[in-house]
C-alpha cells in the first residue's frame, strides 16, 4: 500500500462500503451507496480499485464478490496521515488539539481517562 490512499471521493465511498460489510458485489455495493451513479459506472470505479489493488475478488456463484486488500486499520492510518499531511501541516499535536477542541466532540469520561494514559505511556517512551 502506497503511504497514502489516493482515492476519488466514489472510491473512498465504495471503499468504505466493503469495508462495513466485509465484502460486497457490485449490486450490494450500490444498494448501499447515496445517490449511485449506473451499475456498469460502479462496476467501473471497482475495476480501477482492483487494478490499484485496493480490492481484489472472489467467485460466488455468478456474481464476484470484492474485499479489501488491506485490513481497515492500515488503510485507516494511511487515511489519517492523509489528513494530517493535508489539513494540520503533518502536525500530530495540531490534529489531536483541533478534534479535541471540536463542539462535536463528545468524549466519556472512560475515553478522557483511555487518552490521559496513553499520553502518559508516550511521555514514558520517548
């Protein structure tokens, strides 16, 4: 996997997509999708993530049935060094100091205490 994931905002949702079921066809793909574009333009757009090798398939039957190639926690790290590199000038300290200021962020008291220990456990390691 290239250290960051290229994709158009169709790929990233089809992605996402096969990612949330586990695997999809082409017709669960759409079914799942906002507004789909034609079957052949989603039967296109998964040909492209296979030939990146984001996707590859299997035979089911008479439908091809596509996972992704990478497991969701790399493909979701490279997503996040995407946006770090874009959005917080590759600032880790900006990234985690912008969603912690959010309005939207709702974290628990469980998560505080989670986040508290692992600044902790980075201050140790380094």
């Amino acid at each position: 996997m290239t250290s960051t994931m290229k994709l158009s905002r169709r790929e990233r949702q089809i992605m996402d997509i096969v990612y949330r079921l586990q695997g999809a066809s082409v017709r669960e793909v759409m079914d799942n999708m906002e507004d789909p574009p034609s079957y052949s333009a989603v039967r296109a757009l998964i040909k492209r993530l296979v030939d990146k090798d984001y996707l590859y398939y299997k035979e089911r039957g008479l439908k091809y049935v596509y996972f992704p190639t990478f497991d969701h926690s790399k493909a979701s790290q490279s997503a996040m060094n995407n946006v770090v590199k874009t959005f917080f000038d590759n600032s880790h300290y900006l990234a985690a100091n912008f969603l912690l200021k959010t309005k939207n962020s709702k974290l628990t008291e469980e998560e505080l205490s989670e986040l508290e220990r692992l600044i902790q456990q980075k201050k140790k390691s380094k």
